[in-house]
C-alpha cells in the first residue's frame, strides 16, 4: 500500500490544495471516510470503489468522479487492486471546476467524463498520469471562466486558521454582510454554511492531533482540537463517521486510513 501527495502546479495552487495518489494490491474491509470540508476530483485507473448505499446495498463507483461535500456517514471499499490519483479543492475552490453551485453536489458523488480515467490508464509513469489529471482540471477551470468569491475564500481561511473553532458572529463582523447572505454565498462556493465548515474542520484536527502530534486517548485529542465536552465530540463522531472512535480505530484500514494519516 502507497499513499502520497504533492503540491498543484502554480497555476491550480489558488484552487487546489493537493494531489494525492493511493495504490494497494488487494480489496479490503469497507472504510469509513472522514470528511475534511474539501471537495475532491476522484479517478480510479484499476479497480474502482464499491460505495455502500444507505440500505446497504453497494454501489460502483465511476471511474472518473467528482465528490462533493461529505456531511453524512460514507463507507467505501476496494473491489480489486487500487490506483487512485485525487485531486484535493479548497473548500471554496471547486465552484470554479464544476461550474454549479456546490450546494447540488453536498453528499453526492457525480460521475464525468470516463476518458480521463483512459488517459491515465496509458501514461508513461506516476508523474505522467498526474499530469494528465492536471490538465484536465486546469482545462476545465478554464472553460468555465469563473472568480472565485474572494469574500467566502477570505472566510474560508479564517475558519482554518483557527482550525474551526471560530463563531459565526466573527465571521460577520469581518464580512460586513448579513447572516442569511453568507450561508447563501457558502452554500453557492462551498456547499455548505460557515458553521458547518467550521464543526467539520474541528472535527479532523483531532485526527491531525493524533496523527502529527503523537499517539494519545481520544478524549485528550478531542480536548486540544477545541471541544470542551467529551458527549459532543462523540455525537459528532456518529454524525459525520458513524460509529464510535473506538469502533472506528478497530476497523480503518487502507485508503481511509492514508486519507486520515495524510
């Protein structure tokens, strides 16, 4: 099993946070994805991912797809040897590569276009696929000729930097615009609202706690990352993961655990 990123080109680095390539010889268990606030382009050049559906049932994944917001539990799982190259948005910086509003993509993975997936399948080498995918995504940024909401990409940062823990009122005494008109604006450039952003953002740094900062309990993690309350940080595990940490640290595994780890 492989996982690796690397910086965007200069030209993508205002949309794009990174690229990431995962490769593994072998299907697995099904793994639970913990949402990061970050649209991703995803393009499977071997076996694609099975998505398990609501009701249980398992859906292929599209070779090419582009996966919106993740608010809602989702569990993936390899259906055959993996090769995965992923494109990683800003939260605010996929409005300009799929050209809708990001409030119809919450939750949703879409498929595009399948002839990407057939340029990467027939690239020279790692570097040469990743370019591929480069491409595409630059081609279509460019096509859909559309800015970026400086203001929402202004909020956006503010919200990282203080890794989630900022209030909304803040938010709206740095934006000078009413309440309904930032969610209205988020929705459009990111998908969902500051405050949601914000809970999703605090909710994975306690993994970057644990991951970068040293083995530790949950509960201390959870302390460091901004929750003040053990009950909520446990609620928010069952809201965006499904399960409990104890639950989750038994099953993870392959892909959600380099995705986690990255």
């Amino acid at each position: 099993m492989h996982y690796a990123e690397r910086a965007p080109s200069a030209s993508l680095a205002p949309y794009v946070k990174c690229i990431w390539r995962f490769d593994s010889e072998s299907p697995g268990n099904a793994d639970r994805i913990v949402p990061d606030g970050r649209p991703e382009l995803i393009v499977h050049f071997r076996a694609p991912y099975a998505e398990m559906t609501a009701s249980g049932r398992e859906m292929i994944q599209p070779a090419v797809l582009f996966a919106g917001q993740v608010t809602t539990p989702l569990r993936v799982r390899a259906t055959g040897p993996s090769g995965v190259i992923g494109v990683r948005f800003h939260p605010h910086g996929a409005r300009a590569f799929i050209d809708m509003p990001m409030r119809e993509c919450t939750d949703r993975r879409l498929a595009l276009d399948a002839g990407l997936a057939h340029l990467v399948v027939d690239a020279a080498d790692a570097d040469a696929r990743i370019a591929e995918v480069e491409r595409f995504v630059a081609m279509r940024i460019a096509a859909a000729g559309a800015e970026s909401d400086a203001l929402v990409a202004r909020m956006v940062e503010a919200i990282e930097r203080a890794g989630g823990t900022l209030e909304v009122e803040d938010l709206l005494r740095e934006a000078a615009i009413g309440r309904r008109q930032l969610e209205r604006r988020f929705a459009d450039a990111v998908g969902i609202g500051p405050a949601l952003l914000a809970a999703i953002i605090r909710f994975r740094r306690v993994f970057d706690v644990i991951d970068h900062g040293g083995a530790r309990p949950w509960t201390e993690a959870a302390i460091d990352a901004g929750y003040y309350d053990q009950s909520h940080f446990i609620r928010e595990f069952r809201r965006f993961v499904g399960c409990t940490p104890t639950e989750f640290e038994a099953e993870r595994s392959g892909l959600a655990s380099a995705l986690v780890e990255a």
